[in-house]
C-alpha cells in the first residue's frame, strides 16, 4: 500500500471511528439504558426509532457500510501495526495494544450482537414487544450477561482511547499538557457511557423486567 493511500485509509479509519460509528456506540447505549425506566419505557424508544423515516437506509450507508470498514481496517492495523517505545511513553503503548485488542473483541462482539438482535428482527419481522422479549431472553443468560459485560467495557474503552487519539491525529491536542488534559477526559468518558451501557445490561437481566414482560 502507498504511503498517500495508506494515510488516505488511515484518517478514514479515524474519522468513521468517530463519526458515525462513535455517536452510534454512545446513542445505542442511551437508547438501551431506558430499560433501566423499565420494558415499556424501552419499547416506547424503539417504537420511536424504528419510526425514523428511511430508516434501512440511514443504517445501512451510515452505520453498517462505515462500521464494516472501520472494522476491516482496524483488523489490518491491529495486525500489521506495533508498538513504538522510542516515540511514545510506556503507557501510550500499553494504550495502543489495548485499542488493537479491544478493537478485535468489539469487532467479533457487534457481528454477534447484530446477528442476534437486529438481523433476527428484520428476518422474522419482530415488533418492538419481541424485540423486547428477545432481549430479556437473552441477557438473562449469565454466559451472556458475561460475554456482553466484556463486549460492553471493549467498544466503550476503543471508543474512548480512540478519541484521544483521533484529537491527536487530527491536530487538535498538540502539546503533552493538552493530550494529558484529554486522556482525564476520555477516562471519564469511558467511566460515564461504561455505567450507562451495563446498567442498562443488568435491567434487561433484572427478574422485575421479565416479570413487567410477563404481563403483557
């Protein structure tokens, strides 16, 4: 790969990993976290979604086709990239193999997701009650409940780490004052939509929602 297509592919990556990849990680978690209000709190913000006009058409050309790339891309950097000890303290090393690593469970663990939830509601034409239902039935499921709770702190900490990042690559935080400014601000990021993420985890596995499901 030449070295003008590779930056070329390189600030892509970066800037999908943002926008729209990013804002759709932190509006799906919102999205989920009204499980915490309870089920019908939750199907109510499906409902409104799905009611979105072009709908399959936002998805498809600004979530999965940039999702896919982002994903396909970064398996390459994760496996072609390594660490620099010489330019980059020890820490932002440890940082950068834990983004190739994250970036590697977050792929594997939003294939499944999607397969899981958005691919079986498109292919049995579920309602947002089933998809609601469906939901519950899996993530009371404690391998499930484990396996999301990783697949959950993954995607929020490659959000997150890569945020930093991208500021630095795009130019926006040039000096170590600025950049360590932002690493205190994208910890708390990753704190912040980690909480909103696995609270709304542990409503949809909460015995009180299934027993809300139960009598509708």
């Amino acid at each position: 790969m030449s070295t003008h297509r590779s930056f070329f592919s390189r600030r892509l990556h970066s800037l999908l990993g943002v926008i729209p990849v990013g804002f759709f990680l932190v509006e799906h978690l919102i999205t989920n976290h009204y499980a915490t209000e309870g089920a019908q709190a939750f199907t109510e913000q499906v409902e409104w979604i799905w009611g979105i006009p072009f709908l399959p058409i936002l998805e498809i050309f600004f979530i999965f086709l940039p999702l896919l790339y982002h994903g396909v891309y970064g398996l390459y950097i994760a496996f072609t990239a390594k660490n620099n000890v010489g330019s980059f303290s020890l820490f932002r090393n440890i940082m950068f193999m834990l983004q190739r690593l994250t970036g590697v469970i977050t792929l594997i663990f939003v294939t499944m997701h999607v397969w899981e939830t958005r691919l079986q509601v498109a292919l049995n034409d579920y309602s947002a009650d089933q998809l609601t239902h469906l939901t519950a039935d899996l993530l009371s499921n404690p391998v499930n409940q484990v396996w999301y709770t990783i697949g959950i702190l993954a995607a929020v900490f490659h959000f997150s780490n890569g945020m930093w990042s991208f500021l630095v690559t795009w130019g926006i935080t040039v000096g170590p004052r600025a950049q360590r400014i932002s690493s205190y601000v994208w910890a708390v990021v990753f704190v912040l939509v980690s909480y909103i993420g696995l609270s709304a985890l542990y409503a949809f596995a909460d015995p009180e929602f299934t027993n809300q499901l139960a009598q509708w």
